[in-house]
C-alpha cells in the first residue's frame, strides 16, 4: 500500500478545548438568561411593588404604576405615571384613611448593587420626585408602639445612605376630621446626606437623619380649632437655620364676640415672620433653640375664652419641652382683646425680649420676668376701660424696661364715660366723677420679677408730672354706705405688697366741683401749682412702722390766690388710722371761697383778710382734733336763701346775718393783741374720704377761731348736705 493511499486519522480533542466550549456555550446560556431576566425585571419589579401595596393595606390601596425602567449598568430606576387610591373598605385591621395620590414621575440613581445584595447598607446617589399631588381624607392611625424608620426598611437592609432627596412641585390636601383640614398648592423640599441607620438616629447634628434640608411651600390654607388660616408661603433652610414666614392670616369662624367665648376666637395678620439661627438637631429632643425671632406689623383682634388659659410652657409640652430664645423682637405691633370688661387694645407695639427659656424652670426662675431675662417694651396709644363701663383709660405712649426697673407712661388720660349724674344713679348712691390728666408718670428701680413672682410691688421714684385732676360729685344722691378706701389705713388691706420709696408731684392742678341737693348751679374749688413729695409710701411691714411713717410734704395755692404748705406723717400699717398734720396758709381774701360756699352752703363772705393760718392736726378713724392759730381781719359774712330774689336775700336771712356778725363772729383776730386760737374738733364718717375729714377739720377751726362755740361749729362742720334721692 502506498503513502498516498494511507487513512488520515483525526487527533482527539484535548480537555483544556473542551472546557472552553462549555464555557463558552454556558456565558451564552447565561447571557441569554440575564437578557430574559432584564426584559421581565421591569414588569416583575412593577408587579412586585403593585403587589405589595396591595397585601400590606389589606386591599384598602390600589397602585398602579405607569412606567418603570431600571438600568443596572446606570444604577438607576426611573418611574411615570404612579397612582395610588383607596378602593377597599376600611377594616379594624387596616384602619387606613382614604388616599388619592398621584407622582409624575421619580428617578432613583446611583443604587450600590453590591450592598443591596449583601443587604448592607445600601449607598444611593439621588432621589428626585417630580409632580408629586396627595389627598389624604381621614386622620392618620397612631403605630401602638412605633419603630425608627430604619428598623423598617424593605429587605431588612442595616441602612440607607442617601446623597440627595427632592421633591418637587408637591401638592397636598389632607382633612383629618371635617372641621379639620390642611392644602398648600406649590411645594418643594430637598435634602442633603440621608443616613437611615441607627448611627443617623443617634447623630445629634443630624435633623431627621439629614445633615441638611430646604423645604419652601407656598399658599397655604388650613382649618381647624374652628379657625381659618391662610399663608403665602414658608420657606426653612436648615443650614444656617432659617425660617421665613409670609403673610399670615387667621380668622375665627364665628365672628368675634364682645363677651368671653367657651374658646378663645383670633383674627390675626402677620405680614412677616422671621427666626434665624435655629438649632434644627435639638428638635428630635423637643426642644427650640433658636438666635432671633423677629415679628412684623402684627394685627391681633381677639375674644378672650371663659376660662384662662394655662401657661405657655404648658401648652407648648405636648410638643416642646423646651424653648430657648436669644432674642424676640416685635415691631409695629397692634392689639386688642374683647370680652374683658377692661376692652385693652394699644397700638404700635414694640417689643424686645432677652434670653427667653420656656419652661417649668423658666417659669419659675426668680430672676427672669414671664420668661425672660430682660423685658423693654414700647407702645403707641393704649385705651382700656377703668371700673367698667363708666371710665375710659388712655395714655399716648408707655415704655418699659426690666433692666433698671423703668416705666414711663406718656399723657395719660382717664375719662368718665357717662355724665355725673348718670354715674351716681347707676351706682345707686354719689360716686366722684372724675377726670384726669397726667403729662407724665414715671418710676425708676422697679422690682418686675419680685412683682411676678411674689406679688410685690416695690419702686425706688414714683414721679407725676402736671396732674391735673377734676372731680364732680352730685349731693341729691345718698351717701355710699361702704367705708371709702381713700384713708391712710386702707393700705394694710392690699392683696400685694407695695413699697414705693419716694413719690414726687410736680405742678399738679385739683379741680372740685360740687351739685348741693337745692341749688343747681354747683360750687367750684381749684387748688393749683401742687407740688410735693411722698416717702416711704409702704405697707411692707419691714419697712412702715410708727418710727419710720410715711411723710408728706406738699404745696399748694388755694384758687391761685393763697398759699398753703403741709406735712402729714402716719403709720399706714396703723388699724386705727392715725395720722398727723401740720400746716399753714398765707395772706389771702376770704372771699376766694365764694365760688364754693355761694352755691353750696349759700354762705358769702362779704369781707376778711386772712394775714395767716397755722394749725396742727390729729387724725383717726373716729375724729380730728388739734389747734389752728388764724390771723385775719374785717370778717364779714352774709348768709343767703334759696328762696331770695336775685340777690338770695330774705327777710329772715337778712336777720340770721346780723345775728352773727353781730353776736358770735369776730371781725378781728387777734383782738385788743390778744391771738384767739381756735380748735378743730369734728367727728369722723368712714362712708366719706380722709380729704372730707380735714376739710372738716379745717372749717370747724376756722369757725371756732372766728368766734363761733366749739359745739356749733362741731356740728356745722359734720352736717352734710341732705340729699333728694336715696
């Protein structure tokens, strides 16, 4: 056989090209396999998702989900077209309230794969929801135990790390009750650094597991607590803790009542709110810690509720257990609250607050005043009304300070709201009717937190300038028949301590005026040019006692003719209201009180010089005593009658005024140089001011001192005017 005729045999395949043949078949094979798996991981993972929507709300919630993509070479999942409803009834199992959701789409990006599948913590570059529409109609159910989120992520990952959340045109409606519900139309929000894992709960820098976060939403509208509430918008940044809010407005859905309300109804508008530097980690603490809170022009109209409400650390403890401010700063402020029968309201409010701490150690801290540490407020106009409804109290600007203790109110004005008469009628028995004028009030070294705190209120200067005070009385009404509180030992009846070391009057004006029973034309008494100084105006009993009384020096001109000087001293804390008074009156024509006794007492002095007046004076609760030495001459008196013609003169008055220039008064004193001196005995009616019992005093010296007896001029001294109505 030849070469060329030989079989050719075929060498065997070597092991090492058979196994690269399965290999290769098998990456085929599962290159097919992972195709398929990409082509059905969209529809699977949409199912999935729908599926468990379904299975964890018990058939209460539908999803459907437009479009899913995933890209596993991108790391990214991007979804359109999502819908949530509510299409089950609602069980005891699965109390869920009824939801309408609707998200435009959603893109989730750079997912580590690798730590998904170990289950570890699981890095994700960003989150962006896009066109996000909720409404939420029932309230939310309360987890009986509730976890941190990061004990409830799907798959039981350890953590999720996310670099970056937003959510984009977001709006919401959610009603939890049908008195109660809360809409916005255009919101945003975003987040930087998401860590949900246990480290992010415990990271005190961190703000719901974020270390940063933006949310602005614009107009807001909300109902609840049978109020309204609109907002233009709100914007937060949580670095450097920033909240911004725009014109707010709150109004109660029944009107505003003048009587007190079971709860408190507001109207309010806030044009502009603004806190800077607040501590957004001290929040999952339930605490405020905040720089600065700034309010603008706010206009507060509300009716106060029947029953005070409790403090405000109080209310806040729900929520807050506590709040630390550095500074409130309120401009341009207005207020006023009804259904108080003092009706306050003031104008152009401007408040600055230091160091404010709201809380149960706050409040009670003996050296901060309703929170604070420092208090200075300023007002414009401030009205309210005094013994409502018959008085109208005012001033024109007030400003206080608790650093040093300053109060300076500015034109004060208080002013009866009815007529003289009226006011006697309805108080059923004669009531001063009073007018008064102060330019200004001022006080130094008041002790605020002592006044919070302890209900003491203690001042170094209490300062009046140009008071001028007017008072109307109308004698056809009966006499109150309570004791009156205008005496020296009323003071001991206080429910406070008061403590004032010196007050000053300067330039003070009193104005009387009087309607006897029988004549309608009333009797008019002016006191000018007053000026003088208080001290030791104290029923503290550390500081008032019979050693160290209360002492007052005063000057005055009686109808801006006469001068008078006077010092009183009285232990305030005495129950027997006992009290001494010493002084004089200059040169002056008698006939200056005609304008009072004319119409009055229907007395004229038709003649008398006084040259001078000193007297001495004791006081109780029972009577006054003490001697007046008056120096006067060419006395003459006329007595009148109602019932006399022009001139007031009858027959018989013509007759009593012979009677007694003739027999008991004096024309002269002192006589042949002998200085008759008179004594001041009257007895004392506690129905009546402690004013009326040294006027008392005065006219029966005066009387005495003139010639008049003891006895006589005792009696004419107490005799009151018989009034008409009773």
């Amino acid at each position: 056989m030849s070469a060329s005729s030989a079989p050719v045999v075929t060498p065997p395949a070597s092991p090492t090209r058979r196994w690269w043949h399965w290999v290769m078949l098998g990456l085929v094979a599962l290159s097919g396999v992972m195709l398929l798996a990409l082509l059905a991981l969209d529809p699977w993972l949409r199912q999935y998702l729908e599926k468990q929507v379904a299975e964890s709300s018990h058939g209460r919630y539908q999803l459907h989900v437009g479009q899913l993509q995933t890209s596993l070479w991108h790391q990214s999942v991007h979804v359109r077209g999502v819908r949530l409803r509510t299409v089950g009834p609602a069980t005891d199992t699965a109390a869920l309230p009824p939801v309408q959701l609707e998200l435009g789409h959603a893109r989730l990006t750079g997912v580590g794969l690798w730590q998904l599948v170990q289950r570890g913590p699981v890095p994700i570059d960003s989150l962006v929801l896009d066109s996000l529409h909720i409404r939420l109609l029932g309230k939310l159910p309360t987890a009986k135990q509730p976890q941190p989120l990061y004990q409830r992520l799907p798959l039981h990952l350890q953590g999720i790390r996310l670099k970056y959340l937003a959510l984009r045109h977001v709006q919401a409606a959610y009603q939890p009750a049908p008195q109660a519900r809360v809409a916005w139309k255009q919101a945003s929000f975003s987040a930087q650094d998401i860590l949900l894992s246990a480290a992010g709960a415990a990271d005190s820098q961190r703000i719901g597991y974020a270390a940063a976060m933006t949310a602005q939403i614009q107009h807001v509208a909300a109902a609840a607590a049978q109020h309204r509430l609109a907002l233009r918008s709100v914007r937060f940044v949580s670095r450097p803790g920033t909240l911004v809010v725009d014109s707010v407005a709150v109004r109660p859905q029944q009107p505003l009542s003048e009587v007190r309300s079971r709860n408190a109804r507001i109207s309010l508008h806030l044009p502009r709110l603004l806190l800077t530097g607040l501590r957004t980690a001290a929040l999952a603490r339930h605490q405020f810690w905040a720089d600065t809170l700034l309010v603008l022009a706010c206009d507060l109209d509300m009716t106060a509720p029947r029953v005070p409400p409790p403090p405000i650390h109080r209310l806040l403890a729900p929520w807050l257990s506590r709040v630390q401010l550095e500074h409130l700063l309120l401009a341009n402020a207005s207020a006023r609250i009804r259904g108080l029968e003092q009706q306050p309201r003031s104008q152009r409010i401007a408040v600055q607050g230091s160091q404010l701490r709201i809380d149960s150690v706050g409040a009670q801290d003996q050296r901060r005043v309703l929170y604070a540490q420092q208090w200075d407020v300023r007002t414009g106009v401030v009205m309210a009304r005094l013994d409502p409804p018959f008085y109208q109290l005012a001033c024109q600007s007030a400003h206080l300070a608790t650093r040093g203790g300053l109060l300076e109110i500015n034109n004060i004005r208080l002013r009866p709201l009815v007529s003289v008469a009226e006011l006697s009628r309805r108080k059923h028995h004669q009531a001063p009717h009073v007018t008064l004028l102060i330019r200004q009030l001022r006080a130094t070294a008041i002790q605020y937190a002592a006044l919070v705190h302890q209900h003491r209120l203690a001042m170094q200067t209490l300062a009046l300038r140009q008071p001028r005070l007017q008072t109307r009385s109308d004698g056809r009404f009966a006499l109150n028949p309570e004791y009156s509180v205008a005496t020296p030992e009323a003071l001991r009846h206080l429910g406070f301590i008061l403590d004032v070391r010196r007050i000053s009057v300067q330039n003070g004006t009193l104005y009387t005026i009087y309607r006897a029973p029988q004549n309608p034309k009333p009797g008019e008494l002016t006191i000018n040019r007053v000026s003088g100084t208080i001290e030791n105006f104290s029923n503290d009993p550390h500081q008032m006692s019979a050693a160290h009384p209360a002492v007052v020096h005063a000057t005055a001109w009686l109808q801006n003719r006469c001068r008078l000087q006077a010092t009183l001293r009285a232990n305030l804390l005495d129950p027997q209201g006992r009290h001494t008074i010493a002084g004089t009156f200059s040169e002056g024509q008698l006939s200056m009180l005609n304008p009072m006794t004319v119409p009055t007492k229907q007395l004229l002095f038709r003649s008398g010089l006084v040259h001078h007046i000193r007297f001495r004076m004791q006081a109780n609760r029972q009577r006054v005593t003490g001697p007046m030495w008056a120096s006067y001459s060419a006395l003459k008196l006329t007595l009148l009658s109602q019932k006399g013609g022009a001139d007031h003169k009858t027959l018989g008055s013509r007759l009593k005024t012979t009677l007694v220039n003739g027999l008991f008064l004096r024309d002269d004193n002192p006589r042949k140089g002998k200085l008759q001196v008179g004594r001041m005995t009257s007895a004392r009616d506690l129905r009546v001011s402690v004013f009326t019992l040294w006027r008392q005093g005065i006219v029966s010296g005066m009387l005495n001192s003139a010639g008049v007896p003891a006895p006589l001029s005792k009696k004419l001294s107490e005799q009151q005017d018989k009034p008409v109505f009773k």
